[in-house]
C-alpha cells in the first residue's frame, strides 16, 4: 500500500488547498489551515505545490512505510523520528519499506504537514481531496485518520529517489508580538473611527476557542462591543467578525459559508499561516494596509517559496566527487589525490573487490 496509521494524535486528516469552487453551493472550502506549510512540504518531495498532505494538529502518531519513497515534513516542531532516530522537519527524507515514523507533540506551532512523493491515492470529491469533516467526504473515508487505516502512495515515476533538498525558511510566527496584517472590509459602516483605531490598537489572544473552523480572539476590554444586527452575507477565509461582546472571531478554512455578524477586515493571506500557527501565549497586533499591498506581498510569497528550496550542503560536492571517480577507473588508476588552493584535499583508492569503490575527502 504505502503507509500505514500505528497510532493516531488528536486530529490527523488529508488535506490540500481545498475545495474553492463550491462555497456557492453551501460546501466549506476545508483545505491546509497553513498553506504555505504543504505548499513547502510538497516542494521538498517535488510534487505539485498543491498535492495533498497529512495536516497533524496538536499531537503526532507513528506511521509504518510499506513502500519506498521520499517524505518531508513541516510546519510545526513536531520531534520526528525515524525508526527510534531524530530526523530534521523541512528536509527530504528518503524512507525504505519496513521504516517506521514517529510524530510527537508540536512545539512552537499548532499544525505539521508530511508529504509523500507521489501524493497519496484518493479520489478526488468537488475538485479536493482535503477533508470535511463536518460533511463526511473527502480525504480518507471523510474522517480523521484512525490507527489501521492504510493509505496508498501514488507511483512517482522516481522510484523513491530524489535529490536531496533543504527549506531555507518556514512559517512560524517569531515575532512577539505578533503582527497582522489585514484589508478594510465592505461593513466598515458598523464601525465608528473611534472603534477601528481601538481594534488597531488592542492586543488580543487566541482563546481556548480555536479549531479549523475559527480562532475566538480575547480582547482587553469591551471597546468592540456593539448592538448591530445585519442580514447574513458570504464568508471568506480570514475574515474578521465582530459579535456583539467585541471579541473577534477570524475565520478559517472549515468555516461555514455564510456569516451575520459585521467583519471589520480580512487577513492577509501570506499573515494567515503565522496567525493559525500563532501560541495563545502571544500577543496579536492588528496592522491595516491596502489591496496593492497585500498583492505585492503575495507575489513577493510566492517568489520565496520557489527560491526557498535548496539542495542540502555538501551534495553538491559529492555528486563531483562521483563524477571524478568515474574518471578515475576509466583511466584505469589505483589511486587518485587532489588538493586546491584553499587546502580541500580529495584522496581517492580504488579497490579492485567485487566492484567496490572508496572514498574519503579531507580538509
């Protein structure tokens, strides 16, 4: 198959970018609540950017590979091990059948990804493999993966190799506090200027109220509150609603389609992943910027994570060293020793013993 579930954390499902295309029909977009979290993770393993992951929230589990391939994980500290061993998060990891994957508790961060190369086999529903809980489909069977569960990876084409590659960035808030950015909305109107420049200058919490539907933020005071009622409008992900006792609910990705409380603004989309994977020990800071702005920023993003993607110190090095080696037998020589200016030296000695090959490079 590919991957087998040992054991389950809180809240493991499938997820991609989600299902965009059918809020008009009442169906939550669901989708990566740290989108740009998969979006590396895929990148690491070389798979379409919006290939579907494991989003690991709270707490991790153990994973049995029954397949050879290539993982990555990020997002969130979760203290992975492979077979009993700490591996590194924003890295392709190589993984042979018969190895074993543990997740532990996520530190600095609320939610982890795990790509696969390859992506996993499961069908598509309204165009998304991400899953819903709330309307039981998507992702594996429409629910949070349980221990037994068996997942199968899609062939790649790459036979589980793949050139080694480091994440030069991730997303973790570390700012304290954190700052937000976010656009003005159409209900302004229900806003006296008094009132924006109170949300502008508060502090809030993410209070104990927080899953993927939305984060309840715990205002300072009751600066906020108000008696305005209004007819239910659409919702978007980021969207700031105001309920009457002036304590902020942002909007996330399991959110329902429609709204009746007055949204003062919408996060920014590239400020999200720090604000979904932000402590409710930090303080949050509200900062208003226009549309342009946040245009510039996502099309700053977006050449960040494409450049963001490296391959890991010192294979390059290797990979010229293999070069040389081939030169080396051609030539049919026993030994070989070079040494540049800057004193590397390569020594290398050939062993006539079934084909086997030596080498070691100093400095």
């Amino acid at each position: 198959m590919g991957l087998k579930v040992i054991k389950s954390g809180v809240h493991i499902t499938v997820q991609d970018f989600g299902r965009i295309a059918h809020q008009h029909l009442g169906f939550s977009v669901a989708g990566a609540m740290d989108r740009q979290a998969l979006e590396l993770a895929n990148r690491l393993v070389q798979n379409t950017i919006d290939e579907a992951c494991l989003e690991i929230m709270l707490t991790g589990g153990t994973f049995l590979f029954t397949k050879s391939t290539v993982i990555a994980i990020t997002g969130a500290d979760c203290q992975p091990k492979l077979n009993d061993v700490s591996i590194a998060m924003y890295e392709s990891i190589i993984i042979r059948a018969g190895d074993e994957l543990a997740i532990g508790y996520l530190v600095d961060g609320r939610f982890s990804y795990l790509s696969v190369q390859g992506g996993f086999v499961l069908d598509a529903v309204l165009g998304s493999r991400s899953t819903s809980i709330r309307y039981q489909l998507g992702g594996y069977q429409g629910r949070a993966l349980q221990p037994g569960d068996q997942l199968q990876i899609r062939e790649s084409g790459q036979d589980g190799s793949l050139p080694e590659l480091t994440c030069k960035h991730d997303t973790l808030n570390k700012d304290h506090p954190l700052r937000v950015r976010y656009l003005a909305s159409a209900d302004l109107d229900y806003f006296s200027i008094g009132k924006l420049a109170d949300f502008e200058q508060m502090s809030f919490h993410i209070s104990a109220q927080a899953d993927r539907m939305g984060y309840r933020l715990i205002a300072p005071n009751d600066r906020l509150a108000h008696e305005h009622t209004m007819i239910s409008e659409a919702t978007v992900c980021g969207a700031i609603q105001i309920p009457p006792n002036g304590h902020p609910i942002v909007l996330l990705m399991d959110r329902q389609t429609t709204g009746g409380y007055p949204v003062i603004g919408v996060v920014a989309s590239v400020d999200l992943p720090k604000l979904v994977q932000c402590s409710e020990r930090v303080p949050i800071n509200f900062t208003r910027i226009t549309v342009e702005e946040a245009q510039l920023l996502i099309e700053e993003q977006a050449q960040l994570n494409q450049s963001a993607i490296k391959p890991k110190a010192g294979l390059a090095c290797v990979d010229q060293v293999k070069q040389l080696i081939e030169v080396v037998e051609g030539a049919q020589l026993s030994a070989f020793t070079y040494q540049d200016k800057k004193g590397v030296r390569i020594k290398l000695s050939m062993r006539n013993v079934k084909g086997a090959r030596n080498y070691d490079k100093k400095s």
